[in-house]
C-alpha cells in the first residue's frame, strides 16, 4: 500500500469516525424505554446527553431539556466531556490533516514537515476515538446498573417504582464511529513513516582531528607528525627529494602522481 492511498484512507476513515462521534452526542436515544414487560404502551420515553423525550401513541412527541448541571450525576457529565474532547480534537485533526495530505502542495512545504504533521493528526484521531468508545462504555455500563436494580425491584413486588432502560441506537454509533477514528489514527501513524525522506532517515557523521599537528593523506606512505628527524634516506634513480612545507613537514607524493 503506497503512502499516499494509505494518508487519504485514513483521511476518509477518520472523517467518517468524527462525523459518527457528532451525530451521536446529538442524537436523543441513548437510552430506550424497555418495553419487554408492556410491549403495548401509550407513552414511549427515551433519554440522550442533552434532553429526554416523549413519544405519545398519537405521534406526538415533546422533548425537554436538561435545565440543571449540578442535578445530573457525575458520571453523566463525565460522558459529556469526553464526547466533547473527542470531537474537538477529531476536528484540528481533520484541520491538520488536511494541510498534511501528500497530494497537497502548499508553498515549499517539505515531507519531513507533512510527515510531523501527519504523525500529529493521527495522534489525535486516535486519543478522539478512544474518548467516544470511553465515553460511550461508560453510558452503556451506567444502563447496565440501572436496569438490574430495576429488575431486582420489579421481583420485589415494586413494579411501579421506576421505569427500566435499555441501549439506544446513539449507543452503537458511537462505538462505531470511535473504532472508525482509531482505525483511521492507525493509519495515519503507518503513513507517516512512509513520508519521511530518505536522506534523513541515514546521516553520514563525520569527523575531524583533534590533534593540532597531525594531518591525514591519502597514500602509500606512512606520514607521522612532521616532527620527527629523518633517520631513512632514499636513494636511486628517479628518486625525488619530497619537499617541505613552511612548518617543516614533508610533502609525500600520492601514488596517482606516478601514473
């Protein structure tokens, strides 16, 4: 899979999990009447993040809002802000990931800066999806609490006492819409490495001498720190005397000024 299907895949993902994540919060049936016991009623209620409503039999249905914050339970609210955080960051990682798509060219950009800010929006794709299948799961277990001791009091004899709910339709697209964004973040991540440029990944280190009086040649000879007294002489046709430089060291010749 190229780089560039593997950013705008887990562009479209991860678009799509946000979407889901919105629609979710917004959605009013995250918890449902349970209608096992009276599957024939007048009056069908059903609740969400932001208001409860009711449906009547004629059609009519009325929604009223929350007017307290302090009144709602801690965990409710808590749901809250973690549907929150998780669509505020899938939005700057919508934002950031669109200037980081490879098939975008914006002024001189280089791929190491697309390839940060790609890394950056799938973190974020990632932290918001784990935000709504949190907060989803938590929603879903405080349902679960609830209906069994609705079902411990309606054995007791006190079948008036509550009514019972069960997982509204908001439930499921909200687990949905957050694996979408991690599965998305994923992905994103896994492109990142493929925009890295080459050159960066390998740098070639080098290094230099320390030392003040000794100097590296490429050659056939042994050159030592120039210093040292002359105890070899050599002699024979052809042979040059190799010349000294001003601070007294000699001047070898290398083996391709024999060619």
């Amino acid at each position: 899979m190229s780089t560039t299907i593997c950013q705008v895949m887990g562009f479209i993902v991860s678009s799509l999990g946000v979407a889901g994540c919105i629609v979710s919060t917004v959605m009013d049936m995250w918890s449902t009447q349970d209608l096992y016991d009276n599957p024939v009623t007048a009056v069908f209620q059903y609740q969400g993040l932001w208001r409860s409503c009711v449906r009547q039999s004629s059609g009519f249905t009325e929604c009223r809002p929350y007017f307290t914050i302090l009144g709602l339970p801690a965990m409710f609210q808590a749901v809250r802000a973690l549907m929150i955080v998780g669509i505020v960051l899938g939005i700057l990682g919508l934002l950031v990931c669109i200037f980081a798509l490879k098939c975008i060219r914006i002024g001189n950009m280089e791929d190491s800066a697309k390839a940060n800010m790609t890394l950056t929006s799938g973190i974020m794709f990632i932290i918001a999806g784990l935000c709504a299948i949190t907060g989803v799961s938590v929603f879903a277990n405080m349902l679960v609490t609830n209906f069994w001791m609705s079902t411990a009091n309606m054995y007791q004899g006190m079948q008036n006492v509550q009514n019972r709910y069960t997982f509204g339709s908001a439930l499921f697209v909200g687990w949905v819409a957050g694996g979408l964004a991690l599965v998305g973040g994923i992905l994103m991540c896994l492109a990142c490495r493929g925009l890295i440029p080459e050159e960066s990944r390998y740098k070639a280190v080098s290094y230099n001498a320390s030392g003040r009086n000794i100097s590296y040649r490429t050659g056939p000879y042994k050159v030592g720190s120039g210093y040292e007294p002359d105890t070899k002489t050599r002699k024979g046709a052809g042979y040059e005397e190799p010349a000294r430089s001003e601070d007294g060291r000699r001047s070898y010749p290398s083996k391709y000024d024999y060619v």
